[in-house]
C-alpha cells in the first residue's frame, strides 16, 4: 500500500508488515488502520475470537485476517502473526 521511491536500476525497496493481535476491537480499529495508512506493504490481522465485526473491518481496510484460537499465550498469538507475514520487516502493533 505505501509508496516505494527507488531510484531507476536501484535495488528492490524494503517492505514493511504490519502485525497485529485483535479480539473485539471493533471500536478502535477504523482510527488504528487510519493512523498507519501508506506505511505498510502487508497487514497482518490475527483473530482471536471476536464476536463483533472485527474482522470485517479489517478486511475492508486490506488487511490479511486469520483466526486463531485463544490458548492463553500471547506469545503464540503474535509469533502466529508473525508467521503468516512474507515482508523484509515485521512490525508488531
């Protein structure tokens, strides 16, 4: 989604992920993607059981949505993120 400036015949741009865990977020996501829009090449949005529109908006916002079982382990959750994420870089929101 970001613009890549490179110079003609210069190396590939670095791209960026942006990773993120949500459970009902639904309130706060719309202003979240708002504040990171044009910054990322790749949105990473892992599900943890939401029960309102979560997901939806987050598609609708272009990111890559995946659902993942809440087994009390936060690391999991993110390093799941992590996984799904083909960027240079990863980043964790």
């Amino acid at each position: 989604m970001k613009e890549a400036l490179v110079a003609p015949g210069g190396p590939a741009p670095a791209t960026l992920a942006i990773c993120m865990i949500v459970k009902n977020g639904a309130e706060s996501l719309p202003d979240c993607f708002k504040s990171i829009a044009g910054v990322w090449d790749e949105l990473i949005v892992v599900d943890t059981g939401s029960t309102d529109n979560s997901k939806e908006i987050a598609k609708a916002a272009g990111a890559q949505v995946y659902d993942f079982e809440w087994i009390d382990n936060f690391a999991e959750a993110r390093n799941y993120s992590f996984s799904k994420a083909t960027a240079d870089f990863l980043f964790w929101l």
